[in-house]
C-alpha cells in the first residue's frame, strides 16, 4: 500500500487521481490533504495547489505534448502514469527553467514513491523528452511552435506540436489555450483569434483575489494601510470600489477578517448588488442567494436596515449565510429554503429582487477550473430553462415600481440577451434600464446584469 503522502508534489498527484476517479471538486479534496499532512509549510501548500489547478485547467495542452511521445494511445497508458507524466510535463513547461532538473527528479520519485519502479524509467524517458523539446529562443507570437503561458508571453518549442493557428486558429485555440473545441468554435462566431487567445490566457492564470469593502466598518484606504502593515500587497481601485491583492494569500488569516472588515468577491459579481441599489428600509429578496455573498453585499448597501429575504434549494449552501453575516455584523438577512423550481418562494410583494441564476459558468472557467471539461455543448440552452423559470418568479415577486437584476456569471447569449430579450417581449410592464456585459479579464470574471424595472401600473 502507497504511504501516506507527505510533499506538496505527492498530494497533487492523490488529489488528481482522486478528482479523476470520483468527479468530485479537487478544492475539497485538496483542503482535506492539507488538513491531514502535519508541519506543511505555505510554500507547499501553494506548490500544491498550483500544480493540481494547474494540470486541471491545462491538460488539453499537456496532452498535445505528451501524445507524440508515445507509442500507444494515451488510454492505453496507466491513469495514475498518466497523471504522473501530465505532473512533469506541467512542471516543465510552465514553471522556471531552474526547476526542470527537480521537475523530472521528483516526478520520477514519485513512481518510487507508488511502489512503482517499473514505471521510473519510462517517466524519465518521456519528461527528458519534453524537456529536450523547450527552446530558450523568445517567442511572442502564437505559432504551431508556441504556447501561450502570460498575457503576451509564449513559450517557444523545439517542433511544432500545436495545430497551426494560421490554418486552424480553433484548433490552437483549444490546444494550446486548453478549452473545449466545440466551445472555442461557438465563441469564433463572436470572438476573434486575438480576443479568444487572450481569454484563453486569462482562463489559465491564477485570478486575482479582490476584497469588497464593508463600509459599515470600515473604508477602502484604511482597509488597505491595514493589510500593507501586515506586509500584504493591497491596492484599492477606485472604479471598482474594491481592494486587489498583489499575491494569494490565506484569507481567514488576513487583517481585519475576523473583524467583518471585508468579504472576497470578484468585481464582476460585485457590480449586480450595486446595480439593483437597493435603499436602506427596503424589503429585497436575493433568489439563488447561497452562500450569501451577495446577500451580505445588499445588507450592506442598505446599511443594515429592511430586510433581505435569502432564498435558495441548497440547504447545506443555506447554513452559510448566517455565519458571513454575523461576521460581517449584519441582522437584516433572513434565510429561507426553497425548491428548485422557485414554486414556493416567499409570495412578496418586494420592492427590489436580485436573481442571480445557476448558469454555465463560462466567464468564470478560471476560477472553476473543473467546470470547462464538466460543460456539455448543449447545457446553456438546457439551462435557459431554468433561468427563464426562475426570473418569472422573481418577477412574480417584484411590487409596482420595483427593480429586479438578473445576473450570470455566463457569456452565452441564450443565458442573456437573448432570453432578456423573450422576457421583456412577454412582460411588457417590464422595461430594460441597463445592461452590464463583463468581458473575461476586464478586470475580473465575465458575466452579465441587466437592470429592469417594473410599471407602477
């Protein structure tokens, strides 16, 4: 039996195997590991999670590298030598050349590691191949010799292992961006090969974590001097009313956490709250609330005053709420546990409702690393259903003169413009005040808003 792991880079391996065999969310899991390996240094922890995001989110690339190496198909290789080689291989092609000598070693180790020396050779074999095949020559520009790693920087290789994005821009697109080819060809309807390389190339960086401000306690300025004495990188953008840190950090530990001074949120997400404005007094209903970002975020902006009715089908999702809320000192959310159909939601009438449906994910395929290999090609259409569903209800619930958002965190316009558009078509006491359309990458997450409101009549 395989000991327990102990280094960061045999815990990516269990997590990897485990998120293959189970299907399960490699987050969890990879907490679970942390919480069971005593004396992990941070480093290790952050070396961990890198390479399991990492080998998630770029394996179509990792595969067009390491299927020309091979004389047999892939699924005819060992899954757990597999996930060893696309272990190596990450380690090669995206972290600093001073590295690859411990990348092959460790990855080798590893099979030691598994009891399995018979595979130490092969490994080997392959990983100094790989290795063998990265240039030092620069390279700027997308090619069948390049991959793209940061916003405008390609690493250049030795042979041309990517289709040719001059004669198959989608198919490079897919390769070496690692997304799914049917969808890279549904976005090339209404992206160039520009604008999908850089989405691309967002999907696969580490996002920025963002802090929403909780002015009740706080303010931005002070937020950040408070985080820059505890040696935090931290900056406050004044046009999203936000703070960035300059690096990931362990957020329970930050300054100010305990005290309710800040919840993270993306920018894009944030803006739905302050798109409905809801005013203190108010009764407002968050539909699809849990876990309650956004619920905390409307209690806020009414300054802890009214009522913020928080709905959703995910009891467990539910029991988060109460937790944000009394950390961030807020008495005005009340939780209220729904089906998923929204038949039995409070009856209202509410003087503003935000719904921020359950969606395909696809502005936010970076952060959800799983989610762009989980995504099947007819799911936004299967999902219009019930977001089309669950906005009726909503605005079943919305009084004479009231504002209802609704909000994904989609770029697929069945989601969006388009299911808007069949609303405000059928409900004609609903008018289109404005639409917020969140490009990946400008600056946070992609998504989409749209402000209505209803006759007094």
């Amino acid at each position: 039996m395989t000991p327990p792991p102990k280094t960061a880079r045999q815990i990516a391996f269990n997590v990897l195997q485990q998120w293959r065999q189970t299907g399960k969310f490699a987050g969890p899991m990879l907490e679970s590991a942390f919480s069971r390996t005593k004396d992990l240094l941070p480093s290790d922890r952050g070396l961990s999670s890198e390479l399991v995001y990492g080998v998630i989110r770029r394996q179509a690339t990792l595969d067009a590298v390491l299927k020309p190496r091979l004389k047999r198909p892939p699924d005819q290789v060992e899954p757990p030598l597999w996930t060893l080689l696309q272990l190596g291989t990450y380690q090669l092609l995206f972290f600093s050349p001073n590295s690859h000598h411990a990348a092959v070693h460790e990855t080798v180790e590893l099979s030691r590691w598994l009891e399995k020396s018979r595979w130490t050779g092969f490994a080997n074999g392959v990983l100094r191949s790989v290795q063998r095949d990265i240039s030092d020559k620069p390279a700027n520009t997308a090619a069948a010799d390049t991959i793209p790693t940061r916003p405008d920087q390609f690493l250049r290789l030795a042979s041309p292992l990517m289709p040719d994005p001059v004669n198959d821009p989608n198919r490079y697109i897919a390769a070496a961006g690692s997304l799914p080819g049917w969808l890279v060809d549904n976005w090339s309807s209404r992206f160039d090969f520009d604008e999908l390389l850089r989405m691309a190339v967002w999907f696969n960086t580490p996002a920025a974590t963002w802090l929403r401000v909780n002015t009740l306690r706080t303010d931005g300025p002070q937020l950040v001097a408070d985080l820059i004495a505890a040696n935090i990188d931290a900056t406050f953008d004044d046009s999203q009313q936000m703070v960035r840190l300059g690096s990931t950090a362990h957020v329970p530990s930050l300054p100010g956490f305990g005290d309710g001074h800040f919840t993270v949120q993306d920018p894009s997400a944030a803006s739905a709250a302050r798109l409905l404005a809801p005013v203190p007094g108010q009764q407002v209903l968050d539909l699809c609330a849990a876990p309650g970002t956004k619920s905390t975020h409307l209690a806020e902006l009414m300054e802890n005053r009214g009522q913020v009715v928080a709905a959703d089908s995910h009891p467990g999702r539910l029991e988060l709420i109460a937790p944000a809320a009394n950390r961030l000192g807020l008495s005005i959310i009340e939780s209220v546990p729904v089906d998923e159909s929204g038949e039995n939601l409070p009856a209202g009438p509410f003087d503003a409702v935000l719904v921020d449906v359950p969606c395909s994910n696809t502005g936010v395929l970076g952060k959800r690393p799983e989610a762009r290999w989980r995504l099947e090609p007819d799911e936004p259409e299967r999902l219009s259903g019930l977001q089309w569903n669950l906005l009726e209800r909503a605005a079943e619930r919305l009084g004479p003169g009231g504002r209802l958002v609704y909000s994904t965190c989609s770029i697929e316009p069945i989601e969006n413009e388009d299911l808007v558009a069949k609303f405000l078509e059928k409900r004609p006491e609903f008018e289109q005040i404005d639409v917020r359309r969140h490009v990946p990458g400008c600056p946070g997450d992609g998504g989409f808003q749209v402000l209505l409101t209803r006759g007094n009549g």
